[in-house]
C-alpha cells in the first residue's frame, strides 16, 4: 500500500477504530482492508502508539524527532571517530 502520509491524530483515530471493531469480534485483516491500511502499518503502529491519546501525540512527535536527531549525531560522531583513527595509524 502506498505511504498516505498519516498525521499522528489519524493513526490514533484508526487505531482506535481497530481495537473498537476487535471488541466485536472483526478480524484484523478485514478491518485494515476496510480502513485501507496494511496490517504491517497496523501492527506497527500499535507498537509506537499503543495506549497513546490524542493528548499525548504532540509529546510523541517532539520525542521521536528528538530521537532522530540524537541518532544522527551519534552516526556522525562514529564516523569522526573513524576518520581520525585512520589518520592516526599512517605512518607519516
């Protein structure tokens, strides 16, 4: 399925449409085909919002954009780290 770009309030609201279909005892290959999304992006995102509220999603947005951040650094910080431990072992 193509990527629909999803705002975080929408996955809390499909999420919650799921889990009030699987109350009534839908399956949840049925209900992803009906909401059109696949099971993999409803398993995942069960996964990243589980219990989240609406109120909640701004908290997660900030952290997981800090949490990309924090993880580039740290790539970039591995590669320093490598150039200067190549230039370190030439011998001059």
């Amino acid at each position: 399925m193509p990527n629909r770009g999803y705002s975080v309030d929408q996955i809390l609201e499909i999420l919650r449409r799921v889990e009030t279909r699987l109350n009534e005892g839908s399956d949840v290959i049925e209900i992803c085909r009906e909401l059109e999304i696949s099971e993999q992006s409803y398993y995942r995102w069960r996964k990243l919002y589980g219990g989240a509220s609406v109120a909640e999603a701004p908290q997660i947005q900030k952290m997981t954009r800090e949490n990309a951040t924090l993880r580039r650094l740290v790539a970039e910080q591995a590669v320093n780290i490598d150039i200067l431990k190549d230039i370190a072992s030439k011998k001059w």
